[in-house]
C-alpha cells in the first residue's frame, strides 16, 4: 500500500466524521453532498490554503511542516494516538520504501521471563500483533498458538476470524475494533510491510465488520484495560492486562492479564492453572512460536 495515499486516505476519513455544528460553522448551506467538512473548511481551520490541503488528502509528494501538519491535527480534532499516527504516515514512508524488516526473534530471557511469570497469562507480541511466545496459562485462557500453523499465530487474526474468539469475549465487539484499530497503527509504523498487508486482506475478505472499521481509520493505543470473559472450563472472569515495552526489542510487547487479588476472578485464574498443570500442556509447551516469525510462506 502506498504511504502517502494511504495518508489522504487517512485525512480524508477524518474530515468526514466532523460535522459544521462541531466546529462552530454554519450548518445553513444544505448543498452538502457528502458527510462531513468540505476540504475548504478544513484548510481555513488549519490555516493553509485551499489547494495545499487537497494535495495533501490526494496524497501528493510534498512534505509538509511540523507545525502544519500540526495545525491539521487541530482542524480535524484528532486525539493524541490519531495525531501520532498521522505523522507515522508520513515519516515512515521514505525511510522502509525498500527496506524489509528483520525476522522476529524471541531472546532466550524473554523466554525465561514468561516462565517465571507463569501464575499469570503472559502473551509476547510482535508486529502486527503475531504471537510469538507465551506461557502454559495463556494458551489455557486464549487458545494454543504454537500448535497453528505459522501464519495463523496473530492475536488479531484470532480475536476476528475465529468462531471461539467471540464466545470467549463477554464484548467481543468492543475487543475486536480495538485490535483492528492497533493493527492500523502497526502499518502505520512499518508501511509496506507483505505481512501485514497479507492479514488485512485475509481480515477484509472474510470479516464485513473488519472492512467497516478498517474504512473507518480509527486508531488505538491501549496499553492497559480490562477484559470481561466467558471461559468454558471456568467460567466468568475479569481481567486486567498491561502491556509492557521492551527497550531492546521495540516492535515486542510483553502483555501480561491479572486478576485482581481475592476475587472470584483470581479463584477462577488459579484454578485454570491447575487444570493446565493436571492435563496435557498446549503444543510447545514454554510455548514459543518459531525464533523468525517472518519466514512465513
């Protein structure tokens, strides 16, 4: 996907969900054919001229200033996360055009870390949200990752396509849009990669709702909340999860689900942990994905 069109297409998406009345201009020009602000609403809003805008949103080589491009982060009212990943948009093209990224590795501590933490789910992400590692109690609460095929190990991919994904989430809806909208800022963050635009298109052909929320542009950076769940084995739980940045491995993030000390919750954790020590382990059991996650075919 080419960066700069992908980032009109962006800006585009953003001015369309603005209504006049939000930002104070007059709604009485009932002409209006299209939803949203009109390309010359915005560019007053920003400050700029008509004509810069629309070769922005037309995805045009030019590169616009911080402090421009700042100023359109105002006129469209975007949030922090939206505003950061306008800029990935545009700053990430130029410098990953050719440049493939490396193969995802799992260091030996990070492996030794998900061990140690084993009285809690712990799940170790990588780009575009790929599985690649997690311990005995996480693939008890979600599903047994390494025993997929290579391709199929993504959080997202499961969280959307597969049947048991959305009778384990008490509100699937809500978890499913956040994982599409962080996988939107993933390929925001490594524009043309094959892999990520390999899994939009699988999520996009076989997912209606996939296509509407990935048209939508929404974008999030949640890196704690909660999650409310219907387990089959014990039941009702809820969970808080915290995702942890990894200085030497800045495209892996360690997310790590508690409950909180003394509630049923924490009763029912416990016992799914027993219940995953008494019987046959998920495949893998320390249960890493293969070291190089890129090598798919």
């Amino acid at each position: 996907m080419g960066q700069s069109a992908e980032f009109g297409r962006f800006l585009k998406a953003m001015r369309s969900r603005l209504s006049p009345e939000q930002l104070g201009i007059s709604a009485v020009d009932r002409g209006r054919r299209v939803p949203g602000l009109r390309r010359e609403e915005i560019a007053r809003l920003a400050g700029v001229s008509t004509d810069y805008y629309t070769r922005l949103e037309q995805g045009r080589n030019i590169h616009p200033s911080r402090s421009v491009l700042d100023s359109v982060a105002r006129a469209l009212r975007l949030d922090e996360s939206e505003h950061a990943h306008m800029i990935d948009l545009l700053e990430n093209c130029a410098k990953s055009q050719r440049r493939p990224a490396p193969a995802q590795h799992v260091r030996p501590a990070l492996a030794q870390l998900l061990d140690a933490v084993g009285s809690v789910p712990a799940l170790l992400l990588g780009r575009r949200t790929d599985v690649l590692a997690g311990n005995r109690l996480a693939y008890l609460l979600f599903a047994d990752f390494p025993a997929m095929p290579p391709q199929e190990r993504n959080l997202t991919r499961w969280i959307i396509l597969d049947p048991r994904a959305r009778e384990l989430f008490s509100d699937w809806q809500v978890v499913a849009a956040e994982a599409a909208g962080a996988l939107r800022v993933d390929v925001g963050r490594h524009p043309n990669d094959p892999q990520a635009n390999q899994l939009v298109g699988e999520l996009a052909v076989h997912s209606e709702q996939f296509r509407l929320w990935w048209a939508g542009h929404r974008v999030v950076t949640e890196y704690a909340g909660i999650l409310r769940m219907r387990h089959p084995i014990v039941g009702n739980l809820e969970l808080d999860f915290e995702d942890l940045a990894l200085r030497h491995d800045p495209d892996q993030t360690l997310r790590v689900f508690t409950a909180k000390p003394g509630s049923a919750s924490a009763d029912s954790l416990a016992l799914l942990g027993s219940y995953g020590a008494e019987s046959p382990s998920p495949r893998g059991s320390r249960e890493t994905a293969p070291p190089a996650v890129d090598d798919r075919t």
